[in-house]
C-alpha cells in the first residue's frame, strides 16, 4: 500500500512516497507538456502529480486549534542547528515571521495535512534518509530539524574522494538524516561541430563525482532519498561559456546533459533505495514580501537562468516516462 509522507515546513510543501523501490517524480506547482514513450530495461519509475497543484494559502491565526506552526523561527536556533551552512547570518534572507501563520489548501479546499512528527518517528524508526541538492533542499532539512523539535544539533561530516561533502544527524528512534549537496553534473565532455563543452571548468558545484560507481552505490544504501536538482543547472551558460562553448550552445544542450545526468543517477540510486525527485521549486526572493503568492511560470525572477527551469521539468518529465 502506498504511503505519503507529508512535510508542511514552514512556506512549502515536500512530499515522499514510501513505498517499494523506484523512482517517484513530485511536480506540485505545474503543468507540462511531456510526451510519452517507451525504454528497454525500464527502471520502476513512477509519475504523480499531485493535489497540491491549484491550491491556495490562508492565515490562520495563532489560536487555531486544528492547523498550528510547524517550529517558530529564530536567528539562535538557526545558528545553533545550521552546522557550518552560513544560512543565519544575513537577516534580510529571512521572510517575516507572520508567513509562518499560512497554511496550505488543496484544490478540494481542505487544509494540507500537517507534518506529524510522532508519524514521522514511528515509520521511519531505524531508516536512514538521505537529501541530495542544493541550497534549497538543505533548507528544507533545517527545517525539518527544527519541525522536530531540535533547538541544537551537531552534525556529523563525512568527506571522501568527491567533491561533494555530506552532512549527517542522528534522530530519535535511530533515523538517520543526511543533507549532501549537489550541483550541476555531467556524465561526459560534449562534442558537437567545433563546439565543446566540458562540465568540469565549473569548479566549484560540479558534482559529477556524484556519477561514480562507488558513490552510487553508498546513496544506494539508504532507505530514501530526496533528489532536488534544477537550480544549479539552469545559469551553465553564464558559468561556462566560451569561445569552445558559446552561451547560446550551452543553454541548448542543458536539457541534454541534465537528462544524461539524471538518467544514470536515478536508474542507479532507485535499484536498492526509495528515491523521490522533487520538482516545481527554484529560485525566490522572500525579502518585503508579507503572503505567500501564487506560483507562476512567467513570474520565475529572470536571474541566474532560472527561467531555464520549465524546460527542465519538463526534460524529467520526459525521462520518467520513457522510462516508465
């Protein structure tokens, strides 16, 4: 039987199916336009859209007995549960407390259900979890930290022959979270004509180590994981373009790679793991604003290539189902 684990933390909504392994692809805030297909060897990938889609926020006033904040933000604790991750250190980063008096409802109009922590611990007792993506998903592990109840937290850091470093705690009833970063990756140099691309003059945010055999394998030994990658993927015209890859080929052959990427880091990990690939979120500025606002395609901040994003929805979108 399929089972939902809901995280409502704080202005956003994660959702993990636990269930057999496979793949299972979230899109919560759109529509796409992906075509179907067929693929020897199909992995077990699954697709759902959600009942997120077409929902609405309310405020709800701090005396309600039915929906309650999910954890109350505060600089100390930030501080004091945020490892090394500077995330607390710039107050204008932070959105004004009364966002978190919103509570989500679906398109039936029924208040989202709420992160319920005594859930969470009974059927992920002994599990270990594992969230793979940038900035955004290690927020999402703050706050699921503190939605626990954590006001201090010594994390634990694993580094290996990767450039990508992971950071672990340990929860009550043995669950283990891990937060580990991932960039934009490549699975090798692309040639085409006189043009050349390779993904490692990135430097810094190249996780393409993430693709080896080895390290595939360890993700492999967790019981979930959570994969969020679109941010870092969408501003590789800016960060790798040249006279060998000009921006305008970089950005027409980002779909390509982030499909290579993603094809071999997803039949892989899904073969021994309950995995989830996350979409529907990038890149926003919660600075002055005092509500959560509706979410729109045309209204994505035209920085950092995030307007790149929908295509790369749609790119994963299409992977599912080719391999489904």
């Amino acid at each position: 039987m399929q089972q939902a684990i809901v995280f409502r933390l704080g202005a956003f909504i994660l959702i993990g199916l636990a269930t057999a392994a496979g793949i299972y692809l979230l899109s919560t805030t759109h529509s796409t336009s992906a075509s179907s297909g067929t693929r020897e060897n199909a992995t077990n990938f699954h697709h759902s859209i959600s009942r997120v889609t077409n929902g609405h926020w309310e405020y709800v006033d701090e005396g309600n007995e039915t929906i309650s904040q999910p954890y109350t933000f505060s600089r100390k604790v930030c501080e004091a549960t945020g490892g090394s991750f500077g995330d607390c250190n710039n107050p204008s980063k932070h959105c004004l407390q009364n966002l978190m008096n919103y509570a989500y409802f679906d398109s039936d109009g029924k208040p989202y259900p709420q992160f319920n922590v005594h859930r969470f611990r009974r059927q992920m007792r002994n599990k270990r979890i594992l969230f793979l993506g940038p900035s955004m998903i290690r927020q999402q592990v703050q706050a699921l930290v503190w939605t626990l109840g954590h006001d201090r937290v010594n994390w634990e850091e694993t580094t290996y022959d990767c450039t990508s470093k992971r950071k672990c705690m340990v929860e009550e009833g043995n669950i283990t979270i891990c937060d580990q970063f991932m960039g934009s990756a490549a699975t090798k140099i692309y040639h085409e004509g006189n043009f050349t691309l390779d993904h490692s003059k990135r430097g810094h945010g190249d996780s393409s180590c993430l693709l080896r055999e080895e390290n595939l394998n360890d993700m492999g030994k967790f019981d979930l994981v959570i994969i969020q990658s679109i941010s870092w993927w969408t501003n590789l015209a800016n960060n790798l373009g040249s006279s060998e890859s000009p921006p305008q080929w970089v950005n027409k052959m980002i779909p390509t790679i982030y499909y290579d990427t993603m094809e071999v880091l997803l039949s892989s990990v899904s073969q021994h793991a309950k995995t989830v690939l996350v979409l529907g979120q990038i890149g926003t500025r919660c600075k002055n604003k005092t509500a959560p606002e509706p979410y729109l395609v045309e209204k994505i901040p035209n920085q950092y290539g995030w307007g790149t994003a929908p295509k790369l929805w749609d790119t994963s979108l299409n992977l599912i189902q080719e391999r489904a």
